[in-house]
C-alpha cells in the first residue's frame, strides 16, 4: 500500500488498468487494485481511470461512493471503531467517543493528519454485555471509560513510534 500523497504521475495505476483492461467491464477490479495500492481511491485516480477507460468521471465516482467498501480518504494505521448500539451507548459510549475525538483531533470518520488513526462508530461488536466497547483494527476493548482512553491510545502510539 502507497500511503504517499498522491501525484500526478500514475506510472502504476497505468500498469494495473494495462493489467485488467480498458474495458468498462474492468472498472471494479481496477478500483479494488487502486485501493490496494494507494490505500483509498483518490479522486485524481478516479479521473485518471475514467479517463483511460473512457467513460465519464461521474460514473467512477458513482462505483466508489455506492459501494461501502470503497474509501475516498486514507485510513489511518488504526481504526478505532466505537460501539453506539443501545447497551454501548446507555452505558457512555458516546462519551468515550467524545474523549478518544478530543484526544486525536478529530471527529469520527476522519484520520490523524499523520495517518495513524482513524474514528469510526458501528451499531455492535457483539460484546454487550460488556459495554462500552471499541476495537482498534482485530483487539476489542471492553467496560471502557473515557478516562482509559489516553492510555489505550498510548499503547498505539509508542507502538507507531518504535
């Protein structure tokens, strides 16, 4: 995965719609390999694709913002996703939410300047017995208080560090 800004020299994507063909057909699995490789499907790749398969950009952005899969903007390293199913949510999650949004800078759907971290809210991760709960990419967190939150991210962000 390219995680670099974008530029404007699309040497790869070239090779990757060379590779599945300039046929209308083709579209998905050239956005799959584009987020592959860039990590999310930038909009000047979007132009470059509709572009070389000529078709209009409206459809290509169609095909990205359709299917859920299909990010515009880069995730960050970890993605914190947050519980606000009702047991979560009764038991503050929406607090947790608030504390781990003012720790990073940013609000849910958005990522870390740095691309570390990403927010994210989900209806259950199937642990309500247990709630508030949040994952970072595969580790469930569980009875999380806010005041937990600058810890658990600490842990993340020594890991990112070394």
């Amino acid at each position: 995965m390219c995680n670099n800004k974008v530029k404007d020299d699309f040497t790869e994507l070239k090779h990757i719609i060379d590779e599945t063909g300039h046929e209308e057909s083709a579209l998905i699995s050239i956005l799959h390999k584009t987020q592959e490789y860039y990590g999310y499907i930038p909009r000047q790749a979007q132009g470059f694709i509709a572009h070389e398969l000529k078709i209009p950009a409206s459809k290509v952005y169609g095909v990205v913002s359709f299917y859920s899969y299909f990010v515009e903007k880069p995730k960050g390293k970890y993605q914190i996703s947050v519980c606000l199913g009702t047991a979560c949510y009764v038991k503050g999650a929406a607090d947790v939410l608030k504390r781990l949004e003012s720790e990073l800078g940013i609000k849910f759907g958005e990522t870390t300047p740095d691309l570390k971290f990403s927010i994210a809210q989900t209806r259950c991760l199937g642990d309500c017995s247990n709630a508030p709960v949040l994952m970072i990419n595969d580790k469930l967190y569980s009875k999380v208080s806010p005041d937990e939150i600058p810890l658990i991210l600490e842990s993340y962000k020594e890991e990112v560090s070394s």
